[in-house]
C-alpha cells in the first residue's frame, strides 16, 4: 500500500446516476475503510482536532478503525457529534480537519469525512446504542429549530440531565438537512432521520408545525410555559435575489422553494402530488453549494442545465467535489457571466435571460478578484426557468417578535461568538440565525458552544 494515496470510494456511474436520486457516493467496505485508517500517522499533535468545529478526537477514532473495533470508534465519534453519518457527507473536510492533516503536504489526507461516514453508517447498520445520558436534573431548556444547531444542542443538552423540548416550525425535523441538501447528497429515510430518532433516543422531546413568533412566543415559553433558557436555531430561510427587471415573472424561483418542493416534500417521486417545474432549459445563478445542489437536482428532474456564475471557476465557492460531480453528470458552466434583466413572453413566462461577460480586476474586501462587466459583451441566454441562488437571510419573524433581541444589518440575531448569548438573558443563538447562511457543522459548533455556555448560566443560577 502506497501511504501517499487514500483508497479510492466508490461511486455511482455519471451517466446512470444523473437519472436517479440514489446516493452518488457510495462508502467504504469494512475492509477499505481498516486500509484507509492505517494510513493515519497519530500524530501527537493533531492539528486535524484543532480545525473540526465540534472538535471530535479524529486520530483516537480513526485508530478504532484501523484495529477493525467499529463500536468503540462510533461511540468516541458520539461524544463530540451528534450528526456523524450527516457530517461524514457534507461537511467541507477539505478545508478543515483533512485540510490540516500532515499527510496532505506531500500526497492526498487521509479521507477523515468518509472515514467518519463508514462508522456513523455501521453503527445504524448494526443498531449499536448511543443514548448516553445524566440523570434528569429537573431544569427545562427549549430549542427553536431542528436542524444542525438545533439538534446538537439539544443532543448536548440532553446528555447533560436537561429536559428539552425542540419547537421546529415544519411537519418534519433536520431543518436544511431534509428541506435543503438533496437525496443523492444525503438519504433522509436511512440518513437524517436515523440521526433525528437517536437525539429523541436521548429523551429530547420534538414538537412539529409550532412556529415560535406566530403559534407561540419566545416569552410565553419563558413566563407560561417555564422554560429555564431558549435557544434559537432558526436558520436562515428568506432568500435573496437580485432586484434586476424581470425577477417575478412565471418560471424564475428561488433554490430555497425549489429544493424544498423537491426534497421535503418529495416532488421528484412519481406517487406525490407536490408541483415543481423545471422547464426544458435551466439557469442557476449563483456558485456556491445550493446552487450546485439545485443545478444537479433540475439536470434529474430532465432539464438542460446553466450554473450562471459572475467569477471564475477557481472562485466558485461550492466544494471542489461538488463541482467535479455537476460537470460529470454534465452541468454546463456559464462563469465570467451576470445576469442583468430576465426576458418574458406575453403571457408573463421566462423566455430568456440578458447576460453580460465579466472579467476579474483587483482583489475586493473578500479577497476575491473584483468581477468588471465587459463593455458590449451583452447576450441573451436562451432558459425558460431561472433559479436565484444567491444565499439566504434569517426570517425576521423571531426578532420581530421577541423584545429585546438585537439583530444586525442583516436581520441576523447579534450573538457572542464563544457562548452564544444574545442581548437578552438566558436566551441564546447560533447557526445561520447569526451568520446567515453558512454549513452544517459551523451550525453544529454554535449549538455546541451554546449548550457548554447554558449549562454553565443555569448551574449558576
């Protein structure tokens, strides 16, 4: 075995998987998955720990593997991560833990996130027992919102002896994980809804279609229905776009509505009801993660489909595996291209899309190339369906709706970052309700710190 290369995973065929909704990616076996671990050095000091939001012990697990003991290697992964089969398949590892591995200076790291994948899947495979918990201690905390930061709170919470109930406004829990990332990224009979039932496992209770701001308020929870602390992790649902003329005709959406038609509520199956539509010829504007999640998702659902990008292709900020992926099933990349008005017909339906070409000039406040239009470079993109994928904001119905909540500029709650504490006392927040959109296991850190930090307020209490 060559300790420079990691062991290959397999994957689902290009051509066969862009006509279905099956997993792309499809693990290790426990043989591949003990060869893969052994090419971990152990470091002394793992610099992999240090870069993982929810700091799980990598090398300590990763040695499990390696000696072909799977449960003990699942039940150190459970300590720090409540989401391990979600995070071994979403999580950006190449700009984190196996970004930092020592074995990537001078060939590949070692495949931190699938090793992670193999033993969250094996351990739901073969019903091993996570539920770890304190004994009740008799003080309640509510959670707003069952996704990432929502559940690894609770989760953390729970374990500690806390009663804690989760409020998620829609009729299913996971939050982005089931109404966002699409099913051949992340299965969600196997997937989330396993991880769900083994946060209920640790006595969480989760209350659906309660939607905190209408159905109830953050201090009726507090003063009715006496509740200890609250924690918020509402996420950002409100998407953006970009005000240019023809944004409301028919045929343009938002990625948001579009992957949640498609994922929650299940359009691409032949035995539901929900409405989608997809249109022969598709442009997704937009570079980041979504919008490769909702290029790949309309390209299965039939249609031609255009990512519309302003930068270059270096500049995308989705996964480097995601876009390797779109190309592949044969996304076509429209880079160096911005949308500047979309064109109807007359009965108010998309025709088509007037683009300008840009080129990158001097590095802005991001460090990105600044992207300059290219004077007389205008075109019209021949699409009859538009898709804005553009990043999301937080809802402002909860700030809206609680007295003394600071949010910013950006409608995002006003949190600290270490502890999570909001402006109000006993109130904490975390996810993309404070950054705005961002990932699921930055999410996950939020609602890590935020339970240490409740734990602490309400033991000093």
């Amino acid at each position: 075995m060559d300790r420079m290369k990691r062991i290959p995973i397999r994957e689902q065929d290009a051509k066969e998987r862009s006509t279905n909704f099956a997993e792309v990616c499809l693990g290790y076996t426990n043989e591949e998955a003990m060869e893969e671990a052994s090419r971990c050095l152990n470091c002394k000091n793992p610099k992999c720990v240090g870069d993982c939001p929810v700091s799980i012990s990598i090398p300590e697990f990763i040695s499990k593997v390696k000696e072909g003991n799977f449960e003990e290697a699942a039940k150190i992964i459970a300590k720090s991560s409540a989401l391990p089969a979600v995070c071994g398949r979403v999580c950006p590892q190449e700009s984190q833990c196996e970004g930092k591995c020592v074995l990537g200076i001078k060939g590949d790291a070692v495949a931190i996130g699938k090793l992670e994948r193999f033993v969250a899947d094996w351990s739901r495979e073969n019903n091993i027992d996570l539920s770890d918990r304190k004994p009740n201690n008799g003080k309640k905390v509510a959670v707003i919102g069952s996704g990432p930061a929502g559940l690894t709170c609770a989760g953390d919470l729970a374990k500690l002896g806390y009663e804690v109930t989760i409020f998620e406004a829609l009729h299913e829990a996971g939050g982005v994980l089931v109404y966002g990332i699409p099913e051949f990224r992340l299965p969600k009979e196997t997937v989330v809804k396993h991880e769900v039932e083994n946060v209920k496992k640790l006595g969480v209770k989760i209350e659906t279609n309660v939607i905190v701001g209408r159905t109830v308020t953050i201090d009726q929870l507090v003063e009715e229905e006496g509740f200890d602390a609250v924690f918020i992790g509402s996420g950002a649902g409100l998407p953006k776009f970009m005000g240019i003329p023809g944004e409301n005709l028919n045929g343009v959406f938002s990625a948001n509505e579009f992957l949640t038609r498609n994922n929650l509520m299940k359009a691409f199956k032949e035995d539901y009801d929900t409405p989608i539509r997809v249109g022969q010829k598709v442009a997704v504007v937009g570079g980041g993660n979504v919008a490769m999640d909702a290029a790949r998702t309309a390209l299965r659902l039939g249609a031609e489909v255009h990512i519309v990008y302003r930068r270059s292709e270096a500049e995308l900020p989705a996964r480097v595996e995601e876009v390797h992926h779109a190309k592949e099933e044969g996304v076509i990349l429209d880079i160096l291209t911005n949308p500047t008005e979309i064109i109807g017909d007359e009965n108010g339906w998309v025709k088509g899309m007037k683009c300008v070409k840009m080129e990158l000039g001097e590095p802005d406040a991001s460090g990105r190339r600044k992207p300059v239009v290219v004077e007389g470079s205008e075109f019209i993109l021949d699409v009859d369906t538009v898709i804005m994928s553009l990043g999301t904001s937080p809802n402002p119905l909860i700030s809206s709706t609680t007295k003394g909540l600071e949010i910013n500029k950006h409608k995002c709650i006003v949190a600290e970052e270490e502890t999570g504490l909001t402006s109000r006392s006993g109130v904490y927040a975390g996810g993309d309700a404070v950054t705005g959109a961002a990932t699921v296991i930055l999410a996950m850190g939020a609602g890590k710190k935020a339970a240490n930090a409740i734990d602490e307020f309400l033991n000093k209490k």
